[in-house]
C-alpha cells in the first residue's frame, strides 16, 4: 500500500527526501503510485531527491523501506 510521506502544505518550497533503507522506494502525487508508475528513489542508503513542490508526496516500495524528509520553507 502506498504510504503519504509528506502532506501538502501551503508556503512550502520543495521536499528533500532520503532513502534509509536498500530498498527502492517509488514516489508519486497520490496514493494510486505504484512500482511500475512512480519516480524511483533509489534503493541505496544515503541516495535523496529534492522536489520543489507544496503538494503532498506519497510513496510505494516493493521491500521494506525508510524514507527521511525534509520540509523545505
């Protein structure tokens, strides 16, 4: 099941986010992302991606995974 990693929130700039975990995270705009459909994020500790966005980020993972965020204003 895709989890919501970030709410939308009004003022912010952007996201930073940063895989914890070996596995690939797939990121997208709603809850319907997917492995086959999602911005991969990946599977490597320490591997982040900055998203200038105030809306909200979900993600998916085909393991179990950790994800870090940074709410950017």
């Amino acid at each position: 099941n895709a989890t919501l990693l970030c709410p939308a929130r009004a003022g912010r700039r952007g996201v930073t986010l940063t895989n914890l975990s070996a596995a690939a995270v797939y990121l997208g705009g709603d809850n319907t992302v997917s492995v086959a459909s999602g911005v991969p994020l990946p599977g490597i500790v320490g591997a982040s991606k900055t998203i200038e966005t105030c809306a909200e980020i979900w993600a998916i993972a085909a393991d179990v995974g950790s994800v870090a965020v940074e709410e950017l204003f």
